[in-house]
C-alpha cells in the first residue's frame, strides 16, 4: 500500500510538471508571436500585424504584452487612415481591420467586404485575411444582436410576470429558448414561471369545476335518462375540458358509451386534446436537461399535434443538426 501511494504521489508530481512545462512552452510561443507583429508594426506592415495579435488574443485574451501591441497598432491604424492609400481598396481594407479592433463589427463588416468586392486582392492584401476577418465581424455583429435581443426578452418577461400576463412572459422566454433550449437564465425563468402560471390555472380550474361541473353533470345525466345519448357525451365532454380527471364523468362516459352499443348506435369519440404547446415546453426542458432523445420525442409529439408549431420545428432542427455534428465526429 504504502509502494502504491508513493507511486501515485510521483505521478502526480510528473503529470503536474509536464503541465506547467506545457503552459510555459505555449506563453513563449505566444510572446514570440507577439514580438513578431511589433516587428511588423515597426515595418508598417499593419494588417499582418493585426491578424497576429488577433489570434493571439483569441488564445490569450489577458495577455497583456498582446494588448500593449494593439493598443500601438491602433494608434499606427489611426494615423494611417489619415494618409493616402495605394487604392480605394487599400483603404476599405484598412478602415475594416481598424473597425474590427475597434469591436464596430458592422462597419467592419461593410468595410471588408467592400474591399473584397473591388476586385482580385494584391499581394499585400492576401496575408490580411479579409474574407475570414468579414465573417467573423458578421458573426460578432450577430451576437451582439442577439445579446440585446435576449436582454430585452428576459426583461419583457419579467415585466409581463409583474403585470400578471403570463402568456406574455412565457412567449418571451420561449423566444430565448428557442434560440438557445440550454440557456440558463431563460429556462429558470421559465420554470419558476410554470410554477405560478400552473398554480394559476390549478385555481381557474377549480373556480370553473365549482361552478359548472354539478350543473353540466346534471344535464348530462337527465339526457342520458331520456336517451339523448350524443348530447349527453357532449356535455360530458364539456366537463373533462373542465377537469380532465371527473372522476363521475368519466364513469358517465363509460355508462353512455355502454348504453349506445347496447343499441348498435354510433358512439361518437369523447377525447381531450393534448396541449401541442406543453410538449414543447416539456421537450425544452428535457433539452435543458441533456436527454436529447426524450427532447426529439416531445418535439415531435408536439408537431403531429400541431403541425404549424414553428418553435417545434426550430427546436427538432437543432436536435437533429447537434445529431449530424456528433455523427460527423
């Protein structure tokens, strides 16, 4: 035993030296690229410069010599932009980097494209990367976007739950969830928001079932006796709308029901709908939960149920792409 601890003790000592060997070897990298684009902003040679110290910074986002670097590219990007360019391409292609730094993802976006548009890039231009540099500002534009939109949903959501409209909270975080099933705040919400809006209709219900339930029940049972037997499976029907569980209804179903095919008549089917809109927020939170298959089961519930539930759709989509990539892999 005491062999075996000492064993263990050693190689966690080795694996913990092969790690910081391993994090020293990649700072020097890093601080080897890093020195190779002061050269290159020396050089003035900008747009390389840039792309070195933008994908260090991708790796290394504190990485402070890196900052130091951009800062200084910027003031070089700044002073060059106030001088004139080989060509209006040249200079497009400048104002993008520029912008791009500067976190303007949309004018970057305009810019880049706008040099790529003006034709076959130069030499000097290739090496920048301006076709990789426009996708990504579009990207970043998009999730910017989509940041604001999420901070306004969640906050619409919260309003609408302090108003007391329910449905509106719940739709909006549903317009979360469906971008993002797994988002935290949204699920959250939402759950905490099932909570009331369950108790809200729990109440409803009870409300409606004291108040028209012995009613309906006495109908029905006076159209049964007089054998008015469809209309007394319809306000039964009407009754299990109410309070899926009546107890007495059902019975009064089955006693209908039995009466009818006593007499060789037509027994027309009593059913309560499954809610295509609980399927899908049950798939999210399966979803939520990572049981993937649970998730598509719902979705797809939700979808025979309604087959125009647009959100439905989105959400098994996503499943199946997040199915494709894992085979892919």
């Amino acid at each position: 035993m005491e062999a075996q601890r000492q064993a263990d003790a050693s190689r966690y000592v080795r694996d913990a030296r092969m790690s910081a060997d391993r994090r020293y070897s990649v700072q020097k990298e890093q601080r080897d690229r890093v020195a190779q684009a002061a050269k290159l902003i020396s050089k003035d040679e900008l747009l390389r410069a840039s792309d070195v110290l933008n994908r260090v910074l991708e790796e290394a986002p504190g990485l402070d010599e890196a900052r130091d670097q951009m800062g200084r590219l910027d003031r070089r990007l700044t002073a060059r932009l106030n001088r004139r360019f080989p060509s209006a391409q040249h200079q497009a292609a400048h104002e993008g980097i520029y912008q791009y730094n500067q976190s303007q993802w949309d004018a970057a976006g305009r810019s880049l494209r706008l040099a790529l548009d003006a034709g076959p890039l130069p030499d000097d231009l290739v090496s920048a990367r301006l076709e990789d540099y426009a996708a990504l500002a579009d990207k970043k534009a998009a999730e910017d976007l989509w940041r604001r939109e999420r901070q306004d949903l969640l906050a619409g959501a919260q309003r609408a739950e302090q108003e007391g409209d329910l449905n509106r909270a719940r739709l909006n975080l549903e317009k979360v969830l469906a971008r993002d099933p797994a988002d935290p705040q949204a699920r959250a919400a939402l759950s905490n928001l099932g909570a009331v809006t369950t108790a809200v209709k729990k109440a409803v219900r009870e409300e409606a079932r004291l108040k028209e339930v012995p009613r309906l029940l006495s109908k029905a049972t006076l159209d049964m006796v007089n054998e008015r037997y469809t209309e007394a499976l319809e306000t039964l029907n009407q009754v299990l709308e109410i309070d899926p569980t009546n107890a007495g209804a059902i019975e009064q179903v089955g006693e209908v029901k039995r009466l009818m095919q006593g007499r060789k008549l037509y027994v027309p089917p009593v059913q309560i709908k499954t809610s295509a809109e609980e399927r899908y927020r049950e798939g999210l939170r399966l979803y939520g939960d990572e049981k993937y298959d649970d998730a598509r089961a719902a979705f797809e519930e939700a979808l025979r149920l309604d087959p125009k539930h647009e959100e439905a759709r989105q959400a098994l989509r996503r499943i199946k792409e997040r199915e494709n990539k894992g085979a892919a892999k």
